[in-house]
C-alpha cells in the first residue's frame, strides 16, 4: 500500500526511457546481423519480458544497467516457449517475429494478457504460410513458419500491435509483401515501429494513413547504435502533477517524438495549465484549470492521466475513445469510472466517451485492478485532494515506470 497525501509538487527530472521505443528496438536488433547497442535502456518489466523474448529466439543479450548489447540474426535457434509476461506488445509483435522460423513456438504470457484478444492475428499469418492456433482467440498463441510473404489485409481496429510486428518480420520473407490494414487505430505507434524498421535499414513504403503498407523480401537489417528516447506515457502524468499541484519540469522529451502521448501537452493547454518548451524540456505549471474536450482514440494511454487532469477542471470533461480502453491490462473505463468516483470525482461513461466532473474529494483507498497506468493516474489525482489516497497493490506501475512513486516523492509529492 502507498498513501499519497495533499502535496505542492516542484521540481525536475529526467523522463523515464520510453517502453514502446525499447521494445521495438529491441524486437529489431533481435533481427540484425551484428551486434546492436542500446543506451538509456528501459529495465521496467514489459521491457525485460522483450529481452527475454529476444534472447529465448536465439538473440545473444547483454543487458545492463545502462546499456544493452544485442547479437541478433539467429531465429534459427528458438529455445522452448516464450514467455511474454504482461506485454500485449511483447506477445503480438513476436508472434509475427518467431513465425519466420521452422520449428512451431509457443507464446504466452501471464495475469491479465491470457485476456487480451490475439484472433486478429490467425487469419493474415495463414494467409502468409503459417501454421497459427490460438485459445479461442485468447492466448497462448502457437505458430510454426517460415512466414513466405504476400499480400494480406489486416484489422487495426483492436490494437496495432500485430501490425507492427508485421513491419518488423516482413522485411525478412523471402517474398515481397503488401499489407492492407482497416480501421486502424493508434497510427502513431505504426509509424513509430515503421521509423524503426528503417532505422536499422529495411526499405518499405506506406500510405500517409498506414492503410498500404508495401514491404520488399529478401532485405536484412544491420545492427546500429542507438539510444531509447525518454516515455511521453510515463511523463504525462509527471506533468500533470505539475499542472495540479505546483511546478514539474521533465527533461528528455523529444517534441519531434513519434509517440503518441506527446498529445498530453495538448490537453494540458486545453485545461488552462501553463505549459513552456525548450527543445527536450517541458515544464508544466499550475493555473486555473477548466473542463475541456479531448480526444484519446489514436492515444488510449494518455487516458487515465488525462482523467487525473479532468478530476480537477471546473466544468466536465469530455474525453473520446473510451472503446479503446477494454482490452487493456483491466477494463480501463470500468476500472477509472470506479475508482475516481471511489476518491470523489463524479465519473460517466456512455459509448465511447467518458465524462468527468471534479467532485467532493474523501479519503478513499483505490484497486488499480493491477494497472500500472490506474495506480498511476489515482496517485496523480491525489495530489490536489483534501484527503489522499490509498493505492493498493501499488507495484503494478512496474510495469512500465517502475520509478514511479519515487519520482513523485522527488518532486515533494508525500508518499508514505
């Protein structure tokens, strides 16, 4: 249990490393011949169920504290199964990654991933010359390649990690590809893992929106040096300390960042929050702050710190994208809708939208329902209670930002 008190918040620290950049740097250096190196790692536990995966495919790893050497180029040695943990990026990307080789691998994970929906998945990888079976559309997932290449149509709607882990694999078919993706949400992070692919060399063309995607065979991918940028996802609840409760300033953030959370600074300006940008640094300064409307489809993480920032607008926000939250590592909406009203916001979800209204803040002890991004967004908002909050189970934030309550308490946050 941590009890997060009333605080005023100032400071500066680095952003944490950016998961997401990681796990695709390290799901490509796991492809390419010679020997890759990553500074500034991420060392939270999606990102070192990745390595796992990695060198569980034949990757040769060292992974230190502040650096990680990847010899990639050997997925004709996949060792047993694939422990992916709770990374639904882990378990989607490299199920495309292991369906390259020979031998059938099975992946699986742990917790609240066996209840995220892979079915997406059976249909374009059987389409490319892969044996794929799935537990009804849940994992584990077992494949068995070579993957051949091809053209496929693949649905976006539900999440696109699959897709990219399509981009990564796809390079490396012998047969030239074409992928149609539908309805696809969440395009920052395609282009995100597209900008890695080519980082590390492959040749690949797209559409402006993602909806074409044509890859070459044939094409291997050469090791690079390279350093993971600092995480919008874990910094935008930083900030919004800051917009609630005094004064943050996050080095490390690169304003040119494919990641999609680098919207957080969008809903800060809306809620009335003094916002300054100096290249890689963001500092975030209270004021006023009033409701306003947001939408969150392209970026669902940034929706339980964007609620934290709405709990104390005057007025009630409006946030959109709500559908994208049900198949995370709990029912986001349900989850937030609950515990918020549990501290003393007034929260209603209807379709795809939430809305919330600042309400009579009481000392509650919140259930993340082991989200990291819950505990988080709950510990943010109690900064500017009357009471605090209790966050049960507050270990899940290693998840992604395993610094989380430390960096709080760095900026004077009173965390007991």
């Amino acid at each position: 249990m941590r009890f997060v008190e009333p605080s005023r918040v100032e400071g500066r620290l680095p952003a944490p490393p950016s998961k997401s950049a990681m796990q695709r740097l390290v799901a490509a250096a796991s492809l390419a011949d010679g020997v890759t190196t990553i500074d500034n790692p991420s060392r939270c536990e999606d990102s070192l169920a990745t390595i796992g995966i990695a060198a569980a495919l034949g990757a040769r790893i060292d992974a230190r504290a502040d650096r990680v050497t990847i010899e990639g180029g050997r997925l004709e040695e996949p060792r047993g199964a694939l422990d992916c943990g709770e990374s639904g990026l882990g378990l989607r990307m490299f199920t495309a990654i292991a369906a390259l080789g020979r031998e059938e691998v099975v992946l699986f994970g742990h917790g609240s991933l066996l209840a995220r929906p892979v079915a997406m998945m059976e249909g374009p990888l059987t389409a490319l010359g892969v044996a794929c079976r799935t537990r009804g559309g849940l994992p584990p997932v077992s494949v068995r390649g070579p993957m051949r290449g091809g053209r496929i149509e693949v649905d976006g709607s539900a999440s696109s990690q699959f897709l990219s882990g399509l981009i990564l694999a796809l390079p490396r078919c012998e047969a030239d590809s074409e992928i149609r993706v539908t309805r696809l949400r969440s395009a920052p992070y395609a282009r995100m893992t597209l900008s890695v692919a080519r980082q590390f060399g492959a040749e690949i063309e797209t559409s402006d929106d993602c909806s074409r995607i044509a890859v070459r065979g044939g094409q291997g991918y050469r090791a690079i040096a390279c350093r993971v940028e600092g995480d919008w996802s874990g910094a935008a609840f930083l900030l919004v300390a800051g917009a609630l409760a005094g004064r943050v300033t996050v080095t490390g953030l690169d304003p040119g960042s494919l990641q999609a959370d680098v919207a957080i600074l969008e809903a800060l300006r809306r809620a009335g929050a003094r916002v300054e940008q100096a290249g890689e640094t963001v500092t975030v300064e209270r004021r006023d702050l009033d409701a306003f409307t947001f939408d969150a489809t392209d970026c669902p993480d940034l929706f339980p710190p964007v609620a934290a920032l709405a709990c104390h607008c005057r007025g009630t926000t409006v946030v959109k994208g709500a559908t994208r939250l049900r198949g995370k590592e709990s029912d986001r909406a349900a989850t937030l809708s609950t515990e918020l009203s549990r501290m003393g916001a007034l929260v209603r979800v209807e379709g795809d939208e939430m809305a919330i209204t600042g309400g009579s803040w009481r000392e509650a002890t919140v259930d993340p329902h082991g989200d990291h991004r819950i505990a988080m967004a709950c510990a943010t908002a109690a900064l500017a209670t009357t009471k605090g909050v209790g966050i049960a189970n507050p270990e899940c934030v290693r998840k992604s930002y395993p610094g989380f309550f430390d960096d709080l308490a760095t900026l004077g946050g009173r965390v007991r």
